[in-house]
C-alpha cells in the first residue's frame, strides 16, 4: 500500500483542495469547489415559494439541476442529479420551509476525475453559504479498486478508467451537526454515519469494506478543510453584523 501513483500521491493520498464561497452576486449562496484538477461551481436559489409536482408540500423541495462543461446533459447527469438530490435531501432540515423549493445548480467546470464528490462536496459549501438549515454538512470521497485489489482514494480521471471498481461514499460530518442526541433516530448514528454509497463496477464484499475503511479514514482532514473553510466565512459574517 505504500506504492505511489503515476501523480506522485500514495494510495491513500488526496489531492490538493479549493473551497471559495458567495462567488455568484445573484444566487442566495455560492461555492466554487475543487479536489486536484477537478473542479465544481455550485450555486443555491431559494427557498421559493412552492414545490414541484409529486413532491410533498408539507416539506420543502429541492431540486437538482447538472450542467455538464459542454454538451448536452445525458443519462450519466441525470443518475448524478438523482443522487445528489438524495443526498441532500438527507441533510436538509426539510420541515423548516415547507411547501418551498430550493434549487442547486451544479456547473461542471472541469471534470479530471471524483466529479460527483467534488460536486456533493460544492453544493453543500453552497448550500451553507445561502444559510439553508442542515441537520450536518456531509463529506464525499471517491474510492477506486484497483486490478491488484488495492483501494485507491480521490483517483483522478486517468485512474478512474483504469480501476475495475469504484464506490462513492457520503459521510456525515458530526461537528457540523445541529440535530442533537435525543432528535436523532433511533439506531442512527451521526459519528461517521454514511448517507449515501454508490458502486460502479464489480467489487466483492471485502473489497467494499476495505473502501469504507479508507473513506472513512479520509474524510477527517476533508471535514477538517470545509469545517475550517465554512466557519471562517460564518464568523467574519457575524463581524459585519456587529
């Protein structure tokens, strides 16, 4: 495991990381986010007034819209839209607005690989950003399996296309949350919990656990970045206010 990537990282090794929020004048909340070479822009509008058809009214809405860099959006957008939109639907306190909608768009400024983390990781900068209500913020990571059976984490594009497996894991980040122990439900642990876990590709259980164990030992200094990112703009926000 100690074997070095042709980028120079260990297996275990992220990329460098970018988080700069209220990049857009007119969204109610922005972030611009980056993992390496990989880059997202995210951008929040709403709560409005209204919620789309099939969804419950006495909750809030959120929708999901993927704009790919070039070209038309297709089925590989639309699974990513679903699943985004699942995920935040997870975090969101959705009872606080009801019958509202809230839009996130998601710009893809430069795919080199873990474009839905990045994306995951960008719309909940955003989101925090607009002041939406979250019960925690989430942290994404992307784990690929190698042909030699090794976990590699954040691959970019080139590993990505050389991997027979990938597993994109959502963690819940516990210091964000606002939800304290007797809200939460029961058997629902936030320390770590997972939100969200998608896989591509054939991968046996062992090698599933094996990417969960190194998600999960990733995303401290991931949530440690965003933490520190998102209270930065928090506490000078309230600097004005005073």
């Amino acid at each position: 495991m100690d074997e070095k990537r042709e980028d120079g990282r260990a297996v275990t090794q992220l990329r460098p990381l970018s988080c700069t929020r209220n990049v857009l004048n007119r969204a109610h909340g922005s972030a611009s986010f980056s993992q390496g070479e990989t880059r997202i822009l995210a951008a929040v509008y709403g709560p409005k007034a209204g919620t789309k058809k099939n969804e419950n009214p006495e909750k809030a809405c959120i929708e999901v819209i993927w704009k790919p860099k070039s070209g038309q959006i297709g089925k590989a957008e639309k699974e990513y839209e679903m699943i985004v939109k699942r995920t935040l639907q997870n975090i969101c306190l959705l009872n606080v607005h009801p019958n509202t909608t809230t839009s996130i768009i998601i710009q893809v400024v430069n795919d080199d690989g873990s474009l839905l983390p990045c994306a995951i990781n960008a719309a909940c900068s955003a989101l925090v950003d607009a002041g939406i209500p979250l019960k925690y913020l989430a942290v994404a990571i992307s784990c690929c399996i190698s042909e030699n059976e090794d976990c590699i984490l954040d691959p970019n594009k080139l590993e990505e296309q050389k991997m027979k497996a990938l597993v994109y894991l959502v963690f819940r980040n516990s210091i964000m949350s606002v939800l304290d122990e007797e809200s939460t439900q029961v058997g629902e642990s936030i320390e770590n919990g997972i939100v969200t876990s998608v896989t591509h590709g054939v991968m046996t259980v062992n090698n599933y656990f094996q990417c969960m164990e190194q998600g999960r030992a990733a995303i401290k200094p991931l949530s440690d970045f965003l933490r520190k990112k998102l209270q930065s703009k928090v506490q000078s926000d309230v600097s004005v206010a005073g």
